[in-house]
C-alpha cells in the first residue's frame, strides 16, 4: 500500500493589512487588549466583490501546484476545507475546479466542514484516497474569506479581532517509500459544545438545539420558517464564540491528540522536528509547547501577522515554513488543529 507524500506547497494571502489600531477605529478595543490576549498584532482582508474564498484557494493552489512541478490538470480529486465558502450551497471544491479551469475531466471535488481542524481532516481523507489507489495528484485546500462575515461594532469584538483570510494549499502523491510521507492521522469530535464556537444561521435548526436564554432568541424571533431568520436580518451575521470553553478545551485536546500520533508510531516529542499548531491563539500555542516541552525553534507560529486564518491557517504556516527551510526532505512534521464542532485532529509527516 502507498503511503501519501506531500510533494508541492504554497498559500496566498490578500494584500490589505488591518492592523489592531485599525480594528479600534470601529470597536470598543485596543492593540494592548488583543496582542496580550492572543498574539495577534495584524491580519489580511480580501479585496471585497474583487476576491472570494475560491479566488484566494485558486492563487494558493496555483503556487502549491508550480511548486510540485505539475500543471492544473494534473489534479485528479480536489479537497477543500472551509467555514467560509462563496456561497451556502453548492460547496467551494467545485468552484475552485472552475476558477482553475479543470473542466474537461470532470474531477471529484468535496468539501470539508469541520473548520479549524478542516485541514487536518484534509490531510487525513487525502491520505486514504492515495493508500487506496483511487488518487494519484490530490489537491487539498484550506481557504477562509472571514472578513465578510463578520461584526465590526463593539458588539463582535471578541470574535472578530482573532479572526482574517487567506489560503494555503498542498499537493499530495503516493509514495513507495513507508519511511515517508503521512505516517498517522487522528481524527475527533464532540458535539456537546457545538454552539459554543458556532454561526448557526443559516440553517434548518428552528431553534431545536438552542436555550432561548443563552442565544438571545427574543419571544417574536421565528426561526426555522426559514434559513435566515428575522433576528438575522436585523442584526446582521456573525459567528458567536465562548472564548474561555474554547481555550480551555483547546489546551487539553492539542496535547492529547498530539501524543496520540506519536504513540501511534512508536516516536517521541524529541522526534518532532517542528510542530504546525492550528494558529488559533498564540497563547494556546505557548500552553501546547510547554506542555510538551518543546524548544522554540520546533514550533512555527505566524498568527502575529495573520490572525486565525481557521482552515488556512496550518497549509499558510506550512508554506511558510517550507519557504524558511524549515521543512526539509526527512524532518518530521506534526500539525495539529482544535476547533468548532468541537473537532481536533492531528498528523505526523515524514517529509
Ligand atoms: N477588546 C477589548 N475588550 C474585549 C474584547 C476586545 N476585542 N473582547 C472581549 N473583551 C472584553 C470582554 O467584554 C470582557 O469584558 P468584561 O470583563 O467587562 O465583561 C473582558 O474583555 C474579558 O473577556 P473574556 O472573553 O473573558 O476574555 P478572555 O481573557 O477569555 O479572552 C479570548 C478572550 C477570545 C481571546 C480567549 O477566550 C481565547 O483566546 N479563547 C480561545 C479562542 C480561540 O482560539 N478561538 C478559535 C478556536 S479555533
């Protein structure tokens, strides 16, 4: 059976820079506030009615393509993860077969929804695709347009300064070789705490799943009737979040899950030689890094510059990282994500 080897990487992010100042001229907030929060000092917002999440995807897989060496139509199954699709429905992996311009092969292409763990989960089906034989040249993508959706008053704050956009992209072909490539993924979830880091309109939920008192719905709101519901319309969409659920599930699960894929393959952390967290908070990264008691050097982090990019944010860091040599032929890799649904997941990749 083939293992799945990464050949090709890239990612692609907007030019516009918005800094936390920028933040402030709209919300009740500070640089202060969000750096010693969360790390965060800048993120990238796409060009409005200019770029979507498929266009940022598209530049991303552009780049992770060249780098592999092969031409679009080489891509024979297509895997995209995001929150943040073009539209609700039909979901972006066939938009950005279009924006690429594969048409004639009719190519598969599927969508993951499972948000900041979307690209781990990507990695984890890609992989299964190739050890089956089935795929050959796997184009995966994690690509998040979050600007567009989200509160800008002071009212969103505590969701939206975490969050910006970007995509980042890799190509995937088996590999005789078992010493390389995926060597384990560990996929999970619990949906105890889905609404805690949740946009849950539009949807079909008709309230089923929701306390009035803890999500705000008001005696007159109709929910259910349809997708979009009255409270929607007035108030406008944006995700809503329990911060401190999430940090505290976050620095459990990243641990957890990490060790897991290094059981799994009889390694140890002094094995790692760099760790691609999920970019979620710089301060959930720091909790995972002494937990393992890992030096600085083998934990890449870039949130500084990007924010919460969800899917992206691993393909974006990975890009990078392959960028600074840090990535070379042979060096273990472990990335490892935590996010909505709750789903975490992690994986370990010779290179
Ligand atoms: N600017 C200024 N003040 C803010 C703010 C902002 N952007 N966002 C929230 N606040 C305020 C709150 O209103 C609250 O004020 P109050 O005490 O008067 O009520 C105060 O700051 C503390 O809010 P709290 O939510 O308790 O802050 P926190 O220390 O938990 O930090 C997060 C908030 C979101 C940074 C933190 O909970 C976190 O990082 N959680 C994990 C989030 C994450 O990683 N999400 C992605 C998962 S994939």
């Amino acid at each position: 059976m083939p293992n799945a080897k990464i050949v090709g990487i890239g990612h692609y992010v907007p030019d516009t820079v918005y800094t936390n100042d920028d933040l402030a001229k709209h919300m009740d907030t500070s640089d202060e506030w969000i750096t010693e929060r969360t790390g965060i000092k800048e993120r990238r917002y796409a060009k409005k009615h200019e770029e979507t999440t498929t266009t940022l995807a598209a530049n991303a897989a552009r780049n992770a393509c060249k780098d592999a060496g092969i031409e679009v139509e080489d891509i024979d199954f297509i895997v995209f993860a995001t929150l943040s699709p073009d539209y609700y429905f039909p979901g972006s992996g066939v938009l950005l077969q279009r924006e690429l311009g594969i048409t004639k092969t009719e190519i598969g292409a599927l969508d993951i929804r499972n948000q900041c763990s979307g690209f781990v989960y990507g990695i984890s089906v890609a992989d299964q695709f190739i050890k089956s034989g089935m795929y050959k040249n796997i184009l995966l993508v994690g690509a998040e347009m979050h600007s567009m959706g989200l509160d800008y008053s002071t009212k969103g704050r505590g969701v939206t300064v975490i969050f910006g956009d970007g995509a980042g992209a890799v190509i995937l072909q088996p590999t005789d070789d078992p010493d390389q490539g995926i060597l384990t993924t560990h996929l999970h979830s619990d949906g105890t705490h889905a609404e805690h880091l949740a946009m849950i309109n539009p949807g079909s939920h008709g309230g089923y799943h929701l306390g009035k008192e803890q999500f705000g719905y008001e005696e007159n709101d109709k929910p259910g009737d349809v997708f979009i519901t009255q409270k929607m319309y007035e108030e406008g969409l944006y995700p809503n979040m329990t911060g401190q659920l999430v940090f505290k599930t976050a620095i459990k699960k990243f641990p957890e899950v990490i060790n897991e894929a290094l059981n799994a393959t009889n390694l140890n952390v002094e094995n790692i030689d760099l760790l691609i967290p999920h970019q979620a908070n710089l301060r959930i990264s720091q909790f995972v890094q002494k937990t393992l008691r890992l030096p600085d050097e083998k934990v890449f982090s870039n949130i500084q510059k990007y924010g919460n990019t969800t899917a992206a944010s691993i393909p974006i860091a990975m890009s990078e990282a392959y960028q600074a040599g840090k990535l070379e032929k042979g060096k273990l890799l472990c990335i490892a994500a935590f996010g909505s649904g709750f789903t975490w997941g992690s994986a370990l990749i010779r290179l």
